[in-house]
C-alpha cells in the first residue's frame, strides 16, 4: 500500500488519516448507534449470478450514515476537552439531520444553514432534533453563512471537508468488514467524498484487496472531472439531479486525497439511478433515497464482464425521501424491466 502521507503535496498540506482511526471511531461511536444490518436478495443474487451485500443505513439514527460523521465529531471534541456550546453547519438534507441529532445528544446548541431545494422532510427532521434552522437560496450561500457563524465562535462541522467526519463515516464500511466479508469491490455514493474516502480506509484497515469505487450521477459528476484531471472540478451551481444527496459543488482537497487513489469513479444517469431506486425498494422492502442507488446502479455495470461468484459490497447511505422524490420516482414503472448481466 502506497504511504498516503506521500500523497499530499506541500502546498495543500493536509493531514492524512490513518486506517487505524477508522476502528478508533468505530469503538468511540457504536454504543451510540444502530449496527445496522447488511442486506442481500436471493433474487438479485440469482439473477445476475453474484453475491450482492447491501449495508443498510437506512436504519440508521436519522435514516442515513451522516449521523455516523456528525457523532464522532462532536464525541473527539468532548473527549479533547473541547466540547463547543454550539456547533453550526451546511448541508443539503442529511448532514444537517446528524449534526442536529449529534449536537442534541451532547447538550449543545446547532444551527442549521439549508438551501431552500432541501426536501421538506429533511428540514422537518432537523427541526425536531432541536436545531436551528435557517432556510437560504443557494448552498453557496448556507456555506458560505455558516462559516460567518465560525468566525463569530461555533464550531463549524462540515458534510465531508473534516478528518472526524471522515473517521466517523468509513465505520459503515467497516461494520460489514468486521462481518467476516471480503468483498472484491465496494461501491459508495460520493457527494463531496467522505463516506467514500471513510469506505477506503476502512478497506485498507481490513480488505486491503477489496476495490473501492465512488458513485455519482452523471449530471454531478465532478468528482469523475476531477479523477481523471488530476485536479478539483467546481460546479457553479448546485446540479439538478435527483439524487439530492450528491448535489456537491465539488470535493474538497482533503477527500481528493483519497478519491485520488480509488479504482474509480461511476457515473450514472438519471434514468439508471430511478430504476435502481424502485428495485432496490422491491427487493429489499426498504425506502431508498435516490443517492442509495448509485451503488447498485455501479456495481451492476461494474458486474459485467466480470467473471461470476465476484462479491459487491453496496453501501445504502438512507433513506430520507420527501413525497415529492417519492412520486419522482414512481412515476413511471421500471420493476417490469428485469435485471441482468448482459453477455
């Protein structure tokens, strides 16, 4: 394994997580939290001749793995000796729902930043964990006044830019690895790349074998631009897919870092992403958020070509969908439309 530390250039000097942390956070957060179960379907598997595992964080606190993030964030701080009295945030559903939860839990004031294409269910959820929510245009412009309530003395937790964060995130991955499962790929859904930045160093800690890729629609796939440039691609504006979850501007430096060093990026339209949504609902009789889908939608194109008995590890981030993405989704039938590996 190629020392990350070498990785990093001099100009943005980043610190670079060890796999170790991974494991660290693991013990630091799951008396907190929901072991969340790991999935398959007989059908699928049969399918498409592979052995598909699906973790689950649609059980999650909050219905999705940002509380994972959120909770060791704020946990490292305690344990520093650091714990804020209020702690503040941006996000576009999920992030915000975890640092709400997290902040809650921990006693502490959090104030929310969400640009107003955030579903109504996300805001809602938010609310009722206590925090302060403060509805804005653009997420340029939540960013952008989260980081003026920093200066003023919160304590800022961003959605991904942030090593506690990124520790807390990749324990998903390394629940199913402590499982005993050795996946030959691991597929996760990238918005700004810190679930799948934690899912890479938790394959290091545990399935070094194991290749990771992240999973982005291809109307946001700046970090697929970004991949194969060598360098960070910046949207302008927040795209309009329907996986609200991976709506990013961009990756930030310090999941480049990682990102950098996957065996790729997917990117999947629209079309693709609906399909999955209503099968994976169907097979597995769980409410999937469109950016759920990415996984299997990649690790079915991955499947191709690949001899059979390869075994795929799908991260399911949540589960959070408003009635509107809902009706989205179900507008046209897809579950008529049977999959499978094309010779």
């Amino acid at each position: 394994m190629e020392d990350l530390s070498e990785i990093v250039s001099e100009k943005e000097k980043l610190s670079v997580i060890q796999p170790e942390a991974i494991r660290s956070a693991l013990k630091r957060i799951s008396p907190h939290l929901n072991k969340t179960p790991i999935l398959k379907s007989h059908l699928l598997n049969s399918l498409l001749g592979h052995e598909i595992f699906f973790k689950a964080e649609v059980f999650q606190k909050t219905g999705a793995f940002k509380a994972r993030g959120a909770l060791n964030a704020i946990l490292r701080m305690q344990e520093e000796g650091n714990l804020p009295k209020k702690v503040v945030a941006y996000s576009s559903g999920n992030h915000a729902q975890g640092v709400a939860w997290a902040a809650a839990r921990a006693g502490i004031e959090s104030t929310i930043f969400l640009p107003k294409n955030v579903s109504s269910v996300k805001k809602a959820a938010t609310r009722s964990y206590g925090a302060k929510v403060i509805e804005v245009e653009t997420r340029q412009e939540a960013e952008r006044l989260a980081r003026e309530e920093e200066l003023k003395g919160a304590v800022l937790i961003p959605p991904f830019d942030h090593d506690y964060v990124i520790e807390g995130q990749g324990t998903a991955c390394l629940e199913v690895l402590d499982e005993g499962i050795k996946p030959d790929a691991v597929f996760a859904p990238c918005g700004g790349g810190g679930l799948v930045s934690g899912s890479y160093l938790a394959t290091k800690l545990a399935c070094p074998e194991a290749k990771v890729f992240a999973v982005e629609p291809l109307i946001a796939n700046d970090a697929a631009m970004s991949y194969r440039s060598g360098e960070i691609y910046k949207f302008n504006e927040q795209p309009g897919t329907i996986a609200d979850g991976a709506r990013t501007l961009a990756l930030a430096p310090r999941t480049f870092q990682y990102v950098k060093q996957l065996a790729g990026v997917y990117e999947i339209g629209e079309e693709d992403i609906i399909y999955w949504s209503q099968w994976i609902n169907h097979l597995l009789k769980i409410t999937c958020e469109p950016s759920s889908a990415l996984g299997m939608a990649a690790a079915h194109k991955w499947l191709h070509g690949q001899e059979k008995g390869q075994k795929a590890l799908v991260i399911i981030s949540g589960g959070n969908m408003s009635e509107e993405t809902y009706r989205k989704i179900w507008q046209k039938d897809y579950l008529s439309a049977i999959p499978g590996i094309i010779a």
